[in-house]
C-alpha cells in the first residue's frame, strides 16, 4: 500500500505543476509544443531550421532538456532564439516543475510559440504531463520503420509526427508506407510530416501548420478569453 | 522520508535479484552481455550477424527487452539462437527479476555467452543493475557525435562501444576522431569498435573479441571455482 501512496504523490505534485503551466499557457495564448524522440533523431537541428524559416512570422522559444552540457541551447540561441538549459543529471524526462521555472527564464510575453525538447528518449517522456498544448514525435528515417509497432505510447499521444532525415531514405530500408499506416493504426487524428531538417526538404508544409496551429490558438483564446483589463 | 525508504526498498529488490543473477552466471562460467542503446542503433540487427559470425564457435542464447511485441526475439531465431521476448509493457528498462525468470526459459546449461538486448532508451538502462558480466554501448553513426558528451552514462560503464552503421558514414557529418576522444575521457577502459551489422565490416574484430572473452571466462572460472562433483 505504502508504494502506492507515494508513487501517488509524485505524480499528484506533477500534475499539479502541470495544471498551473496549462493555465500559464491558456492565460498567454501561448501554444507550447513537447518533442520527443530517441536521441540523435534531429530534434535541435529541426528546431533550429524551423526558427530559421518562422524569422519575421513567429517569435519562439525553446527549453532544453539534456541529461548534462548545454550544446543544444548554444545551437538554439546560434539559430536566433531565446533558450534555457535544464540539465536533468541524469533524470530520464523533463519534469512540471522545471518548465514551471523555465517559463519564467524565457522573454514568455514576446514569443508566439514555446518549443520543449525534452531528454532524448522515446519511452519515459511520452506518458510524462507537463501541462505542454501538444505532444510532437520525431522519428528519424535510420531508426528504422519498426518504432511506432515497438515504442507506440508518444505516436498514439502526438498531434504531429515528423519523419526526419528523409535525405538519407535511399541509404536505408526504411518503409515510408509502413510506417504511415503503423502510426495512423495507433492514432488516426496525427499529422505526419515527411523532413529534412539538414536540407530543408519538407520545412513548409511543417512550418505552415505550426503559423496556423500559433495563430489558431491566439484567435481562439481571444474570443474565449475575456480580454484583460 | 517515507520517499527515500521506498525507493531503497525497490532498490534492494533489484539488487538481491542482480547478485542471485551474478551467482548464476558465475555458477555455470556464463558470461552475459547486457547491450544498451537509443532505439534504431541497430541492436538486434548486430546481435543477428554476430550470431551468424560465430556460428559453430560460440553457442549465444539472446534475452529480448522491448514494451510491445515480439519482432526482436522473431529476428534472433531466425538468425539461428533461442531468444525469449520481455515486453515490459510501457516500462523503460528491464528489470533484474525479469532477467532472473528468462534465465530459465533459455536452453542455459548449452550456452557459452547471453546477450540481453535491452529496451532501446539510452539513459535509464545505463545505471539499472541486472547482475549482468558486463554493460555493452551501441552508437550509430546517424544518432550524431555528440552523444557521448550529452549521454555520459552507459559510456563510462560499457566494457565495449560499437560504433554502428558505419557503412553511411559518408551521408553524414558524424566524427570519429571527436567520438572516440570523447569516450575515452569518460571510459579509459572501453574498446571501441567500428562496424556495420548491415555490410559485416568490423565484425570479425567485434566477434574475436567476444570469442575471447567467453573463453576467457570459462577458464578463469575453472580456475576459481571448485569443480561440481
């Protein structure tokens, strides 16, 4: 009994932080997108690039999740975007609480879009809430067509799958067909977007949809949101 | 405080289960291989081609971590080797009780070495004691040379690192040199070794070097160990 008490009450302090970050959003209008992959899928290059095409159409930030070292930050600021390092020391997720605290490291009240890049992993941040607008998938064309079949939790939770590193499809065996069909199977409503953050191949369409998705949100939030005094 | 004594409680739980696993392996002179990586490193892949590599020298028995289905355990018997499938069912790594049972579902008095392929998650597995002889690292060349540095963990603990998927290192920017400096200043011990499980290349290498071992060990042991009457 007593495990599962406590296992409770860290997961009620979670969804407590979470709850409070949800609402810090709602108040902004500010969307905040939670991307999740295995490590070395691209996610910092594909930020970077999507700051580099939304220059003069969104104002995003990022928070930076890493085990140890702050290389993604520098490689975020590089591209031309406020961020903040957490350095989890070893803890396998980002959790409520620190994005609790990064909200506040970030300029929130100029940005249109808050971006988390959660610890590389596929499995542990996946169930993980952190109060974020939307959960986004990365998968690399290298890690192969198997891992929605074999790691489903983020594919089944995500609004948006980016199938990165589509410049080296010819080097691999990858199905692109197979893989579609695997995560439509585990969730019907997702967006899956075919990338290459290195060479730029498939970035419109991706940043469209992220332009609508900032925009949406802000004029939804407006006509529900009365507007402050 | 209540925290701390659970923890500790789940804790000694694996690390009875671990030390009933070492006092197994060492009964019978089996040196066991837990290999750790991201997803898509190429695990299984590898295991499948050192399988096929030793075929005739050394007889490998493979326990296969994942959180759903049993594509993994399918492919190592295919490849030749009996194979008995974890699924941890959403957990991010295995469990020295999970390991302990599958023990027992391998034809182990046959074996002269054991891989457990572990759930694909670079971080978790890394400090998750299984009783095993020793921890294996899989880095693919696509996964980029920073993972070292920002995934510090299984790095300093493996015996040995496989630098995978070496065969597309020209469709990438990954450096070699920068990586091996990096793992040597975290593992002053670990052999590194370059390979594809896809082309071979660098196999034999990777596959003289377990042959040794597991010879290694079965002498070592016949030394230590008082022959069974």
């Amino acid at each position: 009994m007593r495990k599962i008490k406590v296992r409770k009450k860290i997961l009620i302090a979670n969804e407590e932080y979470a709850a409070k970050n949800r609402a810090f959003l709602k108040d902004r209008k500010l969307p905040c997108l939670n991307v999740i992959s295995s490590p070395g899928s691209g996610k910092t290059t594909l930020l970077a690039k999507t700051i580099e095409t939304l220059r003069g159409k969104l104002s995003i930030g990022v928070i930076e999740g890493d085990i140890q070292t702050d290389i993604d930050a520098k490689r975020i600021r590089k591209a031309g975007a406020p961020a903040h390092q957490i350095n989890t020391e070893g803890a396998c997720h980002l959790s409520a609480a620190q994005i609790s605290y990064a909200f506040h490291k970030l300029p929130i009240d100029r940005l249109d879009l808050v971006f988390i890049e959660n610890v590389g992993n596929l499995v542990c941040p996946s169930t993980f809430d952190l109060g974020e607008t939307d959960k986004i998938a990365v998968l690399s064309v290298p890690e192969g067509d198997d891992k929605p079949a074999k790691y489903p939790m983020i594919f089944a939770r995500a609004a948006a799958v980016l199938i990165n590193k589509i410049d080296i499809l010819y080097a691999t065996d990858f199905n692109i067909k197979k893989v579609k069909a695997d995560i439509s199977k585990l969730n019907k409503k997702t967006k899956i977007f075919l990338v290459s953050a290195k060479t730029g191949e498939g970035m419109k369409q991706w940043c469209d949809w992220l332009e609508k998705r900032a925009i949406n949100k802000r004029t939804k939030s407006a006509k529900k949101t009365r507007p402050r005094q």
